[in-house]
C-alpha cells in the first residue's frame, strides 16, 4: 500500500502541473517581452510566403542581409497559435510545455528520490524557471530538455549508451532553441563519465557512447540551414552586444535572485545527505 507521502506526492506533481498551466496561460507575465511579438511575425511572414526567411525583412538598418532563423519551427508554432487564437491561443503551447515538463521532473524525481525531496527538488526547479517565464521559445523546449536528461541518466544507470533513436529528439529541439547545444555538452559528460569510471572496457564504451554522440550530431544538423544552423549559437555566444543585454548578464548578489533559493537548498541537502557522488557528476 502507497504511504500518506506518496499519496500526497502523488496529488502534488498534477497539482504543481495544473498550477503551472494556469500559471502560463493567464499571467500577463508571459507577454512582458518584445522578442514574442518579434518571433509572431516572423512565423507569419514564413506563413505568408510559404517560405522560410534566409534574409532579414523586417530591420531597417539590415534589410536583405543573410538571416540563419534557426528558431524557425518555434516561430511557426507561435503565430499559428496566435493566429488561430489571438493572445490566449498563443499561450497555450507555452502553458502545455510547461506542465508537461513538470510532469516528467516530477514522476522522474520520484523514480530516485523519497517523497518530500522529490517534491522540493520539483520546487527548486520551477523556482529556476519562473525568472524567464516569457512567451519565447526557450519554454517550448523545456519538455525536451527534460526527457532528453532522463533518457542520458536512465542509460548510465543502466550502464551503456541510449539508444540512437534517442537522437532524433534532438531534430525538434535544433529547430525551436539553440539551447540544444546544452543537450549535446550533457550527452558528452554522460560518455566521458562512463569512459572513465570503465576503465577495463574503455574501447567498448568509446564505441558505444562515440556513436550515439555521433548519431546526436548528424541529427542536430537535420534543419533547413545544416551546418549554419549548427554553428549559429557559437556566433551568438561571440556577440559583443551580448553584454549590453540583461539576460546575458553575470548573476548578482547585491539583490537576492530568485537563483539563489534553490542554490542554498541544493547545498543544504547536498552537505547534509547526498551521497558521495563521482567527481565528474558532480
């Protein structure tokens, strides 16, 4: 029989899913951000013109220039969303994303963890996301960033490679965000870790884990640009107006960030029961 925990967690993680989806489609947070209008019309000229956009034709100072809308797929989520339901159409896809992410973190934590742990760890995650709960396309992604992680994990606790099927999530993901570079460094730790901790089957692990990382490159270059695309974010990153923008900032103390919760929650915990973790996990 389930424990009174177990039955709470189990009314939690729908209730703390729920919560989110209203969260998403009503708060008028979710619209505070200009770069949402920006993605709007840009899935609706590639609507329009049944194309998609290789040259800037919106910018006035960059009309015509070589355009890499590597968010592409996102964008014509978002105005077909907000085409067919004006401001509250648009949000659903993005209030979707969300609960479905906290579903899967959820019913994962739970696979590892007791309940009350698995509920703060789900607590200290949302708290991280609620800062960039904006209509863009950083949050359609988020349930694929999180079953690609439980994928990557459930396999090193298997000990052997995911399945290069597992790949193709990566198809999705390298279309709506560039964070799917984030998906490529964790699929990399996950290899150089078991690497390591075999070290009487280092060539069998090199093979396995060599051709899945493989696999997940060939896939992240399945988009309408190929190679462009793949290399777009590394020219974002060497931007030098990206220090000028809030987002890109380093994160600061002077005023509490809602980042700083979940850090002295994690030390807390960790210092007080984690278990002895490798070095490279850590």
């Amino acid at each position: 029989t389930m424990s009174i925990a177990s039955r709470a967690y189990a009314i939690f993680v729908p209730g703390a899913a729920l919560f989110c989806f209203g969260l998403a489609l009503f708060s008028p947070v979710m619209l505070r951000d200009g770069d949402t209008f920006m993605h709007i019309a840009a899935g609706g000229w590639m609507l329009d013109h049944h194309r998609l956009a290789t040259t800037d034709p919106f910018s006035f100072t960059a009309a015509g220039r070589p355009w890499v809308s590597h968010e592409w797929l996102a964008e014509l989520v978002m105005a077909l969303a907000y085409r067919a339901g004006g401001w509250p159409g648009l949000l659903a896809p993005f209030a979707a994303a969300l609960a479905a992410s906290v579903l899967l973190l959820g019913h994962a934590a739970r696979r590892w963890l007791e309940p009350l742990p698995a509920a703060i760890l789900v607590l200290c995650t949302l708290s991280t996301v609620m800062p960039s709960l904006l209509a863009r396309p950083h949050l359609l992604v988020l349930p694929i960033m999180v079953a690609w992680a439980l994928i990557v994990l459930a396999a090193r606790s298997r000990g052997r490679a995911p399945h290069l099927a597992a790949a193709l999530l990566l198809v999705p993901w390298v279309n709506l965000h560039g964070s799917f570079l984030v998906g490529l460094a964790f699929a990399a730790a996950a290899g150089v870790e078991a690497w390591v901790e075999s070290p009487g089957g280092r060539a069998r692990v090199a093979r396995a884990w060599g051709g899945f990382l493989l696999a997940c490159l060939l896939a992240t270059l399945a988009t309408p640009h190929g190679l462009p695309g793949l290399l777009l974010p590394f020219h974002l990153l060497a931007m030098p107006a990206l220090r000028k923008i809030n987002e890109w900032a380093p994160l600061s103390f002077a005023e509490p960030p809602p980042l700083l919760a979940p850090l002295l929650a994690l030390l807390y915990f960790g210092l007080a029961y984690g278990p002895r973790r490798p070095k490279l996990r850590v």
